[in-house]
C-alpha cells in the first residue's frame, strides 16, 4: 500500500506508536478472553444437553421444549460473543482512523481516538477506542477547529476543538498521520477515491465529509430528504445513517428499519455496506415487490426493463398514462374513486330476517358511511356484516326458544292425555331444520359484505387491456384506502433510494402503509427515466418535519468526468472534487465494425491501466443485446439484461437504466449517433457511472444483423 508522510514530530509520532500498541495488545487480549468465553458457553452447552437428554430420556415433549429453549440461549449467547469476535479481528487489523483533540468549558484538553467499533478498558475503564456513531465522535467529522458542539444525552455540550488527526493504520502497523484543520480529506479521501471501486459500496467511515456527517447525524424524528448529484454519496449517506440511527436507537430501530430500493440488482450492490458496519436485522426489497405482496396481485403486469424500455424509446400513449398516474391530479381521482365506491358498492336496503328487520336501509347507510368513517371502507363492511351476523344470530336465537316453547307445551299436553309423542319429535326436527336454512338464506345476503373487491374500483383507471408499472403505486393506495393494507413487520424507519422516481403516491401509500414517522430519503432529480417534476423536490404536503438537503459536491469521478458529464445538465451541477485522471475520449460517428473495435480496444486499454470493473452501457436492450452479440466474439462480456442480474464478473454491458446507482472504475458508452437532446439525461446517468476513465462511443446508421 501506498505509504504517506509520518509527518509528526518525532516525540508525538512515540506517543501514537505506544498508544497503538496498548490497543492492539489489548485487542489481542480480548480476543483471546473471547474465545475462552465462546469455548465455555458451547461446553456448557454441551453438558447440559446430555445431562437433559439423561434425565429426560422417555419424555419426548420435554426433550422437544429443551430444544427450544437450549437453542434460543446458544443462539443469543453465541451471537454476541461472536459479534464482538469478529468486530474485535476487524479491530486488530485497524483499531481506529482518526483522534480528535478539545476542551471542554473549564476542563482539561482531552483526546478520543475514532474506530469503527467501541473498546473499552474494562479494568481502568478508558475508553481506547470511541465508535464512529457515538455522539461525541461527531468532532472528527466537523469542517474546521475551534468552538463547536456535540449533542450528548442531556443535551448539547460546548467545547473547543483543538486538532483533528487522521491515521493510517493497515495489519496493526502505522502507515501514515497527519493532523488537518479542515474536512476529514486530502489525501487519505483522494487515495480512498483513486482506488477502484470493488464489486460492492463499501463504507465511508475514514472520510465521511463534514455535510454528509450532518445528514448522517441528523435527528431520528422526521423525515430526511437528501437530493444530491450523481456521486455525492447518497447511497453511503442513507446506509450510514441507518448505522447510526440503530446504534442510537437499538430498542426502537432493531428489526424495524425497511430500505426499498430501485431494484434487485441494486439492493445485492449495497448489501454488504451494512454488515460491513456491524449491522443486520434490516429489511430490504424494492417498492414493486413489496407492493405486489401487498396487493396480492399475481396476475399479467407490464413492468421492469420492458416497460422501462417502451418509456425510453418514446411510447407517447405509455408516457402520457405514466406522467398521469403520477400526477396530482391522478390523486384526486382516486380520492374520489373511494368516495363514490363508498357510496355506491352496496345498496343501502333494509336486511330482513322472515319479519324481523335485522337493520334498516339508514343504519346501514349510518355505519358504513358515518359511525366508522376512521376505518377503511371495506373494514367497515366487515364490520356491519358481524353485526348484522350477530343480530341474525339472537333472532334465530328467539325463534329457536320459541320452537322449543311450542314443543314442550305440546308434548305436555299429548302426554296427559296419553297420546303418542313420537310425531312431535319429527315435527320439530323439521321445524328447527326450515329455521336454519332461512337463518342461512338470511345470512347469504350479506354474505359477501366482507369481500369487497378494490380492484373493482381500479378497473376505471386501467388506460390499456393490462396493467403496467405506473399502476402499481396507485393501486397500492386504492387498496389501502378500501381495506387498509398492513406490513407484516413494525417500520420505525423508512429509507428510500432512487426517489427521484416515486410518485406523490408512492409516497403517500408507504407513508400511510408503514405508519412511520421517521424516513430517510434520498435521490437525484437529474436521473429521472422519464424527465418530469419529481415531488421529491418539495414533500412538505406529504410528510410533517421535512428537512431538505442539498448536495451537489460529487466524490465518484475525475473532474474531467464530472466536467463532461455537466455537460448534460442544464442546472444544478456538479461541483467535482479536485482529482485529475485521463481525459475523456470520444470517438464519435464511427462504423459499427470499428465501434466494436474500438470497445474492445478500450477495454484492454482500462485493463492495462489496471482498471478493475468495466461498464459497457448503451441506451436501450436492443442496442444492448446487439452489441453483445458482436463483442463477445472478442471479449469475455456478461450481458445484463434483466435487474434481477447478479453483477458477477467484471466487464458488463447494460442499458444505462439497469446502471442508476452503480459504478465502474472504467465507463464505456456506446450509442447510436442520434443527437437528440432529449436523450441528455440518460447521458448524465452514463457517464457518471465511472470512477476513473470514460470514453464514448458513438457509431452511424446501426444495421444490426
Ligand atoms: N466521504 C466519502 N469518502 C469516500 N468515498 C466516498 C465519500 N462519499 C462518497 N464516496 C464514494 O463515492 C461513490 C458514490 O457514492 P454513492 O453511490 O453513495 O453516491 P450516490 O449519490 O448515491 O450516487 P448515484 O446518484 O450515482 O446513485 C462511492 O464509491 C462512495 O464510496
């Protein structure tokens, strides 16, 4: 690894290289207490079964409950022994990145060390390392020295910070310090983004920046919204924000964080961001699963790269029903959809029971459209129908003692006068048999009061004979209107990526669904696949206590690819982060032979510039799938083209809508010369893929054969 200046004077680089001693050496300790204690509970374990099974050798059910139990102690016990196992081997390699020195008002200067992890001395009690997440770890992450505060339990504390220091310390050894006064940055963040990117997001701890910490750090209540341009760590943002939340919130947050994203392909890209910060217990899945599961829906549904396609290539009908079903407007109809449904889907009437009337037309009309107005509409219905079922029920109930009442006085009477009594016993038998069928044919007309249908109520707004995917956020919403949907999980917080895509109604729906509060959302209203407001913009009318944020400062790529791809936008631009790389190359209306020539020149060149990941993206799956069939005549390429892809290998082609949120040391756009200016956005999306090379292709007239 690259070594770095050790710049300290001499007597102060002494003391840093015995204070890592003292951790490391009692991280070793640790470790080895551990596993002495890891060992113990599994003999302990171990005894305890056999002497169990002994004791309970011939009763089956104890043994069965032994089990559970047993399993759910070795479980608890194990995992946090060896959740602090492996955090503590993660803490050998690199106890802590940074130190932070202040003065709080009246005290003595002090100084903590930042980990990933906590460590504390257990027999003095030092804190030898604070984790990133810990309140009072914010200092490392402030912009500049001097006066500042940190939030602590009872509220905020003042102090002067009086120098920030960063380390860099691989396999227990010290390959680099230097004190900064500013951001967490310069080298150590260049020679962090200089690297190639992996095959997953990794975390940012080292180097989160002074305006992300504020988002991270940001308030559990209410409701985050980042919007931030392509590169500016949104993603890292949101997952290292989830990691702090849960540290500080354990009890409220454990298991009840959901983070929906654009889809699968995306979700497994960020998957190990958590882990990787000592997190799980999350739930993940992308909004068109999650609402498919909820609707129960399982039927034809025009969705995914096929509809996104069709959207691309300018189907005017699919764009129009898209741009409407997003809209406000749309909302409204569907507000009134519900309220004509209410008042329509049952015929207020009279419910009779043979002369009983068991509800009149206007108590009926009462329950379903006033007395119960808080509960969803079909809820209600479900409602009147036990009611009325139980009103049936003590009807028959009268009629019953009756018939029984006739027969006992009958029988009486036949018996003093020495009659024979076998006949009644039939007679009543018929008689209660005819009760209970008109009990039955009673009950069959308010039978199907619970099955009311929402999708009944949906088929108005079907524009074509299927459904597609613009569809679903709606009917999502429909049906939580009519029946009130419900997760099969607690959301304490939600966290949304890719939102610049989510409609108002997406938003209302999971904001209604989850019933939660506390969001973290996050999205770039410049990578939007069909050019539009988005309401991410202003989400006020949604959501109580929204705190917008704006991020335009990007940390992917080279200025010179940042530089380039400004060239797309009309507003809002990047701000690129000075890191100079290769210039980016065009080659622009060149041959179909020689634009696959050229590709797969420039993958060999990226390779001998030992670029890792390669991103081959076109604009559509066609162009995709035809230049993959010529390419793989000369280079190994995986096509994707479908976003449940896994990303396995390194050299992809795929249409840039599968590409949001992804990134590639090396980027090549290959496209049809077209020049149409619509086309910009999808060429923002492209191009800011790459980390640190990008070279465009475009080729004339393209006859695929
Ligand atoms: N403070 C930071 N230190 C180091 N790397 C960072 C930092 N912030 C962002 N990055 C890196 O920049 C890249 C972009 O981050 P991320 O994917 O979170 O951005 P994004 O805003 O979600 O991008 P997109 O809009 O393209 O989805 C990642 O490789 C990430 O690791």
């Amino acid at each position: 690894m690259k070594e770095f200046n050790l710049e300290l004077p001499q007597n102060e680089l002494v003391l840093e290289e015995a204070y890592l001693a003292r951790v490391i050496g009692y991280i070793q300790e640790e470790i080895l207490r551990n596993t002495q204690k890891k060992r113990q509970v599994y003999d302990e374990i171990i005894e305890y079964r056999k002497g169990q099974l002994d004791e309970y050798r011939s009763d089956e059910d104890k043994q069965i409950d032994y089990f559970d139990h047993e399993r759910y102690v070795q479980e608890e016990s194990f995992k946090s022994v060896e959740k602090r196992l492996t955090e503590l081997t993660e803490l050998a390699g690199t106890p802590y990145f940074g130190k932070v020195l202040f003065r709080e008002k009246g005290a003595e200067e002090e100084g903590i060390y930042i980990g990933k992890y906590g460590l504390v001395d257990e027999e003095s009690y030092d804190p030898l390392i604070i984790d990133w997440r810990a309140p009072i770890a914010s200092l490392f992450y402030k912009g500049s020295l001097g006066r500042d505060k940190y939030q602590a339990p009872l509220g905020d504390v003042e102090v002067d910070i009086t120098k920030r220091r960063q380390f860099l310390i691989r396999d227990a050894e010290l390959h680099g310090v230097f004190d900064t006064e500013s951001d967490v940055r310069d080298e150590i963040l260049l020679e962090v983004l200089s690297s190639n990117v992996g095959k997953k997001l990794k975390d940012i701890i080292m180097t989160i920046q002074e305006e992300q910490d504020k988002i991270i750090r940001d308030r559990r209540e209410g409701v985050v919204v980042v919007n931030g341009v392509a590169g500016s760590g949104k993603t890292s943002i949101a997952l290292h924000r989830t990691a702090y939340l849960l540290y500080n919130h354990r009890k409220l947050l454990e298991n009840k964080v959901l983070i929906l994203g654009p889809n699968n392909m995306f979700m497994d890209y960020i998957a190990q961001v958590l882990p990787s910060l000592g997190e799980g217990g999350v739930h993940n899945n992308t909004f068109k699963d999650l609402a498919l599961s909820l609707l129960n829906y399982h039927g034809p549904i025009f969705m995914g790269e096929d509809y996104t396609e069709a959207l691309i290539s300018g189907d005017e009908e699919l764009m129009e029903d898209t741009r409407k079903k997003r809209s406000a407007a749309f909302q409204e109809a569907l507000e009134q959809q519900v309220d004509i449904t209410e008042r329509t889907y049952f015929e207020f009437r009279e419910i009779r029971f043979q002369e009983v009337v068991l509800m009149d037309a206007e108590e009926m009309e009462r329950i379903l459209l006033r007395d119960f107005k808080h509960m969803p509409f079909f809820k209600r219905a479900e409602r009147l129908k036990r009611m009325l079922a139980k009103r049936l029920k003590d009807a028959r109930d009268v009629k019953r003692l009756a018939i029984d009442k006739k027969y006992e006085e009958l029988r009486k009477k036949m018996k003093a006068s020495g009659e024979d009594t076998s006949e009644w016993r039939n007679m009543r038998r018929t008689d209660i048999r005819r009760l209970m069928a008109q009990v039955s044919l009673a009950r069959d007309t308010f039978r199907e009061f619970a099955q009311g249908d929402y999708f009944n109520a949906y088929v108005p707004f079907k524009t074509f004979d299927f459904l597609t995917e613009a569809d679903i956020a709606p009917m999502l919403y429909l049906k939580h209107r009519l029946h009130g949907v419900k997760l099969p999980f607690t959301v304490q917080h939600l966290v949304l990526d890719e939102a610049q895509e989510y409609s108002l109604l997406h938003f209302k729906a999971l904001k209604e669904i989850t019933g939660c509060t506390s969001m973290t959302i996050v999205g770039d209203v410049n990578q939007m696949i069909l050019a539009g407001e988005s309401p991410m913009k202003d989400l006020s009318s949604v959501f109580d206590q929204v705190r917008p944020y704006h991020l335009t400062r990007s940390y992917r790529s080279t200025f010179e690819i940042m530089d380039f791809a400004n060239r797309f936008l009309k507003e809002n631009k990047i701000v690129p982060l000075v890191r100079n790389g290769k210039p980016v190359t065009e080659h622009l209306e060149v041959d179909l032979d020689a634009a696959v020539d050229l590709i797969a020149q420039t993958v060999e060149n990226y390779r001998r510039d030992n670029l890792d990941t390669v991103g081959i993206l076109t604009r559509d799956m066609e162009t995709t799938r035809q230049l993959h069939r010529l390419l793989r005549k000369k280079i190994n390429v995986k096509l994707i083209d479908s976003e449940d892809a896994l990303l396995k290998g390194d050299l992809y082609i795929m249409p840039a809508y599968f590409a949001k949120g992804l990134e590639f040391d090396g980027v090549i756009m290959a496209e049809k010369a077209s020049g149409d200016a619509e086309e910009s956005l999808i060429h923002y999306i492209m191009a800011t893929r790459a980390l640190h090379e990008l070279t465009r292709i475009t080729f004339r007239d393209l006859h695929f054969y």
